[in-house]
C-alpha cells in the first residue's frame, strides 16, 4: 500500500528551514533584549543615583553659603552692639545728654553711630541697620532709600515707631548678648510691602546700661535677594531650585506668584511638589531626602536639604529643594541605546544569514527524506533512505525504516486479528440467541414446574382434611400425629414451590423507573406495622436518594432484609433497625443494620443459596429463599451484596445500587 496519508509528514505547513530558523532568531533577540533591557535599566539606576549625588552636593554647599551669610550677619550685629557709640549713648542717655566718661554729648555719639553705620553699608550693600530706643521708637537708621539708592541717614521726620512689631517685642525679652532672627519675609514701610519685593531676615540684639536698664535695640535688616540669587546660581541654569521657610510656604520659585504667598493670606506649599517634604517638616532631625518625583507632567531626580540657621533656635529653619529634569538625565542614555541599536541590528542581520545557512545544511536532507516518503508512503523501500549515513540523519532515516517495517508487520497482524475478531463475535452473537432462548424456557419450566406441582399438593391437602373430618373419630393418637406430620409437610412445601415461583419471576418487570427509596422504605414499613409492633421493634430510615429499578423487586429487597432484622432477635432485646445510604464512586452504598443474634462468618456465603437455613423450623420460621431473592434482585440492577455481622451483636447487610444522576448524565 503506498497511501500517502497513513504517514505523518514532517512539515506540511512549515519547513524544516523555518523550524529551525525561527527558534534560533528568537533566541537571538530575545537575548539581546534581555541584555539592552538589564543594561539600561542598571544604566537607568546609576545616571539617576549619580544625579541625586550631584544635587545632594550641590545643596550641601548652598547650605553652606546660607549659614555662612546669616552667621556673617549675627557677627556684624554683635560688632555693632560693642561698637563705643552705642555704648556712649546708653551712658549718655542717663547724665542729662552728656557721657560722664570723655564728656561727649548724645549727638555726638549719634553722630559717630551714623558714621559706622554708613561705611558699613558701603561695604555690605544688601543690609539696613537701625537702633531703635526702649520705647520702641527708631533713633538712629541707615538704608539706600536716597536718591538712586545712595546711602542716607533717615532724617528724624521719617523715623518710626516699632513697638508693636514682632521683632521689637522678642527682642526686648532676651538677656543681654542674646541675639533674635527673624523668619524670613518681605520689607514693609509704614506697614506695607515694598516693591520691587525685598525678601528679608533681620537679626536683633538688646543693649542695656551699665545699670541694666534696658535702653535699646540694634538690628540690621538683610535683604536675602542676592543671597537667593547666589544659591541659584550654585545650582546651576539647568537645574530647578526652590526655597520653602520652616513651615513649608515657598520663598523662591520658577513660578513668581507662587513665592511669598503667604505675604497674600494665601498658600503655595512645597508639599505640593515634593510630597516627601512632610517628613522634613514634622522630623527636625532629618537633614537630606533624595529621589525621583513623578507626575502626569514629568519626572525629575530631586534632593531637599533642611538647613537650620538660628543658633538660638534650630527649629527655623529653610527647605532647599534643587530638581534636575529626568528626560536630560536620561537623554545620555538615550544616546547610547542608539547606538546599541545599531550594534544589534547589526549582529542580528550577521545571525540571520548564519542561521539561514546552519538551517538549510541541516534541513535539506530531511527535507529529501521527506519527500520520499510523502511520494512511496509504506512502500518506501529501505535503499531509498539514507540509513548509511552517519550522524543524526542516518540515525533517524534507521529509526523510520524500522517503523515502517513495523508498521507493515502490524498491519498484516492486523488484518488478521480482524478477521478471527469477526467470526469470534459472530459466534458470540449466536452463543447469546441461544442463551437468551435457554433463559426464556428455563423460566417458563419454573413458571409450569411450580404450578403442576401446586396441584397434587392441593389434592393431597383436600384429601387430608376429608380424611380429618370423615375419619377423625376412629383414629387413635398415633395416626393423628402422622396426619399432623402429613398436612405441616404439605404446607412446608407448598411455601417451597411459592418462593421458587417467586424467585423464577424476578426481574420479570421489564420497566424501569425512578424511586425514591426513602419513601419506597417507609412503604414497606407501613406494610410490617404490626409484626414491628409485636415485637416493639423499630425502624431508623436516614436519607435516602432516588434509585433507578423496578419498584416491585426493590420493594421486595428491603422488605426481606427488614423482616430478617424483626425475625432474628436477641431474647429480651428490643429490634432495633437502620437503614442508611451514601455515595461511593459512581455507586450508592445501602446499608441495612440490626442488633440481633449475629451470623457466624463460615456461614457468609451460604445464606445467600436457595432454601438454605441456618436454624430449625420451630425455632425461626421461613424457607430459606428470602436472602436468595435479595442477592437476585441486586445482582438484576447491577450491584453487588455482602454482610458483616458478629454474633450476639447484630449483624450489617450491604448493597450497592447504580446512581440514578450518574445514569442521567
């Protein structure tokens, strides 16, 4: 035979070049997938982590700067509050206007105080210097409000009053040498903000008399803006930088109207950013946070840095933020990948022509075999493979010679298997005709073997009572006792030829249907409910499910295995019988349990033979077949039946019976 399609082709759909094509392409850039993806992602992590460092630097030293500036500051104000001027006024001030020590008088020292404050400003344009007297009234001050910013001395006209400001009152409380600074905030005159902005921190100091009275303050306003601009600018243009005060508000800001909104009663808070920030501002303790922001807008590699600058309180304190925008962090990486793709685009090209190469010296001679036997099929002849060659082809072309030689064994074994196989089931279908024939007859021989057997037995029972009745006057006792032997035999057998007549009749009922046993179960007890009530026995039902049977065989089951539990009782003991059901498999698993006398276990078996008793007939009554219908009847629905009982404690029937769901399924 040389059909083609008895043999599995090797490639109908692909070819072998493919096959092998394919996988080895797919490992190549799977490969380097994995490779560019592992590479750039620890690229990722690095670029990222070495920009945290730089910005973390970076911040350290605009720290640095700032706490040098504002440390500068609480130095110039403590030299001024030591300067002779200040010194001789407070003399001054109590012996009538005139110092008791070198006879200098108030305005003179005034005079002096507004020289110093004057070439200071010359050299320290950012700052505005003040003394301000007990009363809180400006006595002396210093600024570059004069014409094109020069340098003036307030005329006496212009000067304020200050007592009710906050660095007035704070000031005036602390001890001698104690210094206050300011949080930071924008220059008011007469009460309001002055413009162009001047963000500002002012550092204060009390001046007391030799008799240590309290006679004034010196306090020098900075003006922070060149200041802010310094730190900037050691940020770097391509950086953003951010300041927030101790509560968060932001004091510098790419956006200006969100600086000093709190100036405004109203709120710009670097948590909004930089959510982070919350740690910062409710742990004093921690100094430096790093990382990644990211937002539906961009990313950008962040570092913040709290930097406390009051000596006299840590808790004020500014938030450095400085962010670097992830896409030019990452535009270096870019770059590279770039070129990485060149490389890989390259080796992938070289692999594919190498792999096309490898793949068509390995699958051309399959692809040869292959062709043969798609062409000879089972007639392929053994010269047409390459069986001599060595390697893994030859190897394969032997393999498929000898399945083909087996192949071809088989098929002819086959061929006459199926042959016996025929006139084997042909027999078997004859053999069963038969069978069914013999069955048929054998029951009817049952049916009319019992029946015959029903008349002679009613003729010698008439006869025996008309003997009775006629004679009965002239038989002593002796032959009363043969009559009664005579009518107990007649009757015995009888019951004899019943059951056989019975026995041969199940499974007679040719319809099946679906029971429900727990009903069916308590039918059967409503038919025993005065032999249960003459022996005050009981009958226990659990649950029970719907069997598919024939009702009348089924009925006939329990009733025989529940009268066996009321016939066969223990003097004195109560019968007491359960029946119960469960799932087993695909089966249901009967139980039929009684506490009575028990049956010895060399006497399993037999009790389930025909007329077979255990007991004498005037101990137990009965003929010995009620075990025998039940085996019967099981084995008509396909199951199986057995016992476990031990004497004097009762003894268990099981059975099984096919799941009617199962069945239905």
């Amino acid at each position: 035979m040389t059909k083609t399609k008895d043999l599995p082709t090797l490639g109908n759909q692909k070819s072998i070049t493919w096959r092998i094509l394919l996988p080895l392409l797919l490992l190549i850039v799977a490969s380097n997938a994995l490779i560019v993806t592992v590479i750039m992602r620890q690229l990722d992590t690095q670029l990222i982590d070495a920009t945290e460092q730089t910005l973390a630097n970076k911040s350290e030293l605009q720290a640095v700067q700032f706490r040098a500036n504002i440390l500068e500051l609480i130095r110039d104000l403590q030299f001024l509050a030591g300067t002779p001027p200040i010194q001789g006024l407070a003399r001054a001030e109590h012996n009538d206007g005139v110092d008791p020590l070198d006879g200098s008088t108030e305005q003179e020292w005034v005079t002096r105080l507004g020289v110093i404050f004057t070439e200071i400003l010359k050299v320290k344009p950012s700052i505005q210097i003040r003394f301000i007297r007990s009363n809180g009234m400006e006595f002396i001050r210093v600024d570059r409000s004069g014409l094109d910013g020069s340098i003036r001395l307030v005329p006496p006209a212009e000067l304020q009053d200050k007592s009710q400001s906050q660095y007035f009152t704070e000031t005036i409380a602390l001890a001698e040498g104690r210094v206050y600074v300011s949080e930071i905030e924008l220059n008011r005159e007469f009460g309001k903000i002055v413009e162009p902005w001047q963000p500002v921190i002012r550092a204060a100091t009390p001046i007391y008399s030799t008799a240590g009275q309290l006679f004034g303050i010196v306090i020098i306003n900075h003006n922070l803006q060149a200041t802010f601009d310094q730190l900037k600018s050691l940020a770097g243009l391509e950086q953003q930088f951010q300041i927030a005060n101790s509560h968060g508000e932001y004091l510098v800001h790419p956006d200006e109207s969100r600086r000093f909104a709190f100036e405004y009663q109203r709120s710009s808070n670097i948590i909004e950013d930089f959510p982070q920030a919350q740690r910062m501002l409710s742990e004093p303790q921690l100094d430096v946070v790093n990382g990644v922001n990211r937002s539906a807008e961009q990313s950008s590699v962040y570092s913040m840095r709290s930097v406390s600058y009051n000596p006299d309180n840590p808790r004020d304190r500014l938030i450095l933020a400085t962010s670097h925008d992830l896409q030019d962090t990452l535009l270096v990486k870019d770059r590279l990948l770039n070129k990485v793709y060149m490389i890989l685009a390259l080796v992938l090209l070289l692999s594919t022509g190498l792999a096309i190469y490898v793949s068509q010296r390995i699958a051309t001679p399959i692809i040869n075999m292959r062709n043969t036997l798609k062409r000879d099929g089972m007639a392929t002849k053994s010269k047409d493979l390459p069986i001599t060659d060595s390697g893994e082809l030859g190897e394969l072309a032997r393999v498929f010679d000898n399945l083909l030689q087996e192949l071809s064994h088989r098929e002819r074994l086959l061929t006459a298997e199926n042959g016996e196989r025929k006139v084997a089931e042909n027999e078997l279908r004859r053999n069963n005709q038969k069978l069914a024939a013999l069955n048929k007859e054998l029951s009817q021989f049952t049916y009319i073997a019992s029946h015959d057997l029903q008349e002679p037995l009613r003729t010698v029972q008439s006869f025996v009572e008309l003997f009775e009745q006629n004679y009965a006057e002239q038989l002593d006792g002796e032959a009363k006792i043969f009559l009664g032997f005579i009518n107990e035999s007649t009757e015995r057998m009888s019951a004899l030829i019943k059951g056989l007549l019975d026995y041969g009749r199940l499974g007679s009922e040719s319809e099946l249907s679906v029971i429900d046993g727990k009903a069916l179960v308590a039918d059967v007890c409503a038919d025993l409910a005065l032999r249960i009530a003459d022996v005050g026995g009981e009958v226990v039902i659990g649950e029970l499910p719907l069997i598919k049977g024939r009702k009348t065989d089924l009925r006939l089951l329990f009733q025989n295995l529940i009268s066996n539990g009321l016939k066969f009782t223990q003097q004195g003991v109560s019968p007491v019988i359960s029946i119960a059901a469960e799932l087993s498999g695909d089966e249901w698993l009967f139980s039929v349990r009684d506490n009575g006398i028990g049956i010895d276990e060399d006497n399993f078996q037999r009790i389930f033979l025909i007329f077979q008793r255990l007991h004498a007939r005037d101990q137990y009554e009965g003929s010995g077949i009620g075990l025998a219908h039940c085996k019967k009847i099981v084995e008509l629905h396909g199951g199986k039946i057995w016992l476990e009982s031990e004497v004097n404690k009762g003894t268990v029937f099981y059975f099984t019976l096919r799941n009617e769901q199962d069945e239905q399924a």
